[in-house]
C-alpha cells in the first residue's frame, strides 16, 4: 500500500469514468495491451544512492532483444507512474557509444540477488525470464520524485540506477515485499546461483562508470552555427 501523498484534485466524475469506459471498448490500446509481464525491482537516483525507491515495471518486448517498461510507485490502480525504462540485450548495449552507456544499468547483481522479481509468477516460470534479463542493461528516468512527497510530478526527469552489490538496499525495503508478495529473497538467491551475467563481463562504463549522475538544466545559445543575418535575431 502506498504511503506516498495524494494526487491533488477533485474525485473522477460518473462522466468521466464512463467516457473511459466507453474509448476502452471502442479504441484498441494496442501498445498497452501489448505488456506481458510485472517485474518489482528497486532503484537508486543516480547522483544520490540514499534515495531507494520501489519500482513496479509493466514490460512487453519490441523483440528479443529489447523490451520498453513502463514504471509505477505500486501496482494497484491508482499508481503514480513515475518513470520508464528501456531494457536491451548485451549486443545491443556494446553498440551503444561510449557517452551513451554510462546512463544504463547492468542487471546482473539485481537478477542473482533475488530483488528482482514477477510478484505472483512461479519460480520455475520466473526462472526462465531471468535468466535472460540478467545479461541486460536498463535505462531509466524517473519524472516523479514521490519520495520527496512530491504530489505532482515536479523538476527534471533523473537518470536512475539499479544495485550492484549487497550492503547498499535498505534492508527494510527489502522486507517490505518479502512480507507482502510471500516471497525470500535469500532463498530465491540460492536458486538463481546457476545463472550467469553477460558474456563479456559488466562493462566498465555502465552503471554511470562508478560516478554519481545528475540531469540538471542549463541555458545554452541557441543560435544557429550556420551564419544568418543578425537581423533575424534581433
């Protein structure tokens, strides 16, 4: 259950719920309905690891490759969506220029740990997902920061980073969906032990190369490097 404070505005009107009611049966949602699978997983603010937060990603593949996500604070109705993230094979990732790949994630520690799993999906079953996503890498930004008590999605969109050793997840998080998805994390560990990351080792400039990460804004000149007259300017 969500301790985060509530969006502000008025009640959903009959009107408006039966608006909603009727687009869903007549307009398709292709790209909606194309998610397959909820993942519960954890992330960090890139530039801040004492900010943690639980991530809910409702995923489905571009192809086997890639897969797009999309991020709420839970995974009841009335979740906050607060962010995306792009999932892409080992392959992929190496494509990607050097600049690029410090603002992706390994997933490897957040797969054999255990603290990333589908809540409600058989081990076994789960198993064979993760034994694919553990030689990935994520990027995500996160537009909501609700552990501030943010009630609107407020400032910069923020790179956000997954965990990549043990000591650094606040151990209460970690209890908090043990106790309500039924699940150990320990024992889950042990039965991913087989499981290997990506073939070539994490790469080193991935997971923001060791350093903090931050978006921040800045005002740049804007004019065109190609020369036109100064009156257009003016």
């Amino acid at each position: 259950m969500s301790t985060y404070p509530e969006v502000p505005g008025e009640p959903t009107q009959t009107s408006t719920a039966f608006i909603e009611t009727a687009t869903a049966t007549i307009q398709n949602l292709a790209p909606i309905k194309k998610i397959h699978q909820h993942l519960c997983a954890f992330h960090f603010y890139a530039y801040d690891m004492t900010r943690q937060v639980e991530a809910h990603h409702y995923c489905a593949h571009q192809n086997e490759e890639m897969r797009q996500c999309l991020i709420y604070d839970s995974p009841n109705a009335d979740a906050r969506l607060i962010g995306l993230e792009y999932v892409v094979s080992e392959n992929l990732f190496l494509t990607l220029p050097d600049e690029e790949k410090p603002l992706w994630h390994s997933h490897e520690y957040e797969v054999k740990s255990g603290l990333l799993f589908m809540p409600g999906v058989p081990g076994p079953i789960e198993r064979q997902d993760m034994e694919k996503v553990v030689k990935t890498y994520g990027k995500v930004f996160h537009f909501w920061q609700v552990d501030k008590g943010d009630n609107l999605p407020l400032g910069l969109p923020q790179v956000m980073m997954a965990f990549t050793r043990d000591g650094q997840l606040y151990e209460e998080l970690v209890k908090g969906v043990e106790s309500r998805y039924g699940i150990s994390v320990s024992k889950e560990r042990e039965n991913r032990a087989y499981m290997s990351g990506p073939t070539h080792g994490i790469q080193p400039l991935a997971n923001g190369g060791g350093k903090g990460l931050k978006t921040e804004l800045r005002e740049i000149d804007c004019k065109p490097q190609i020369p036109y007259p100064e009156s257009l300017f003016e």
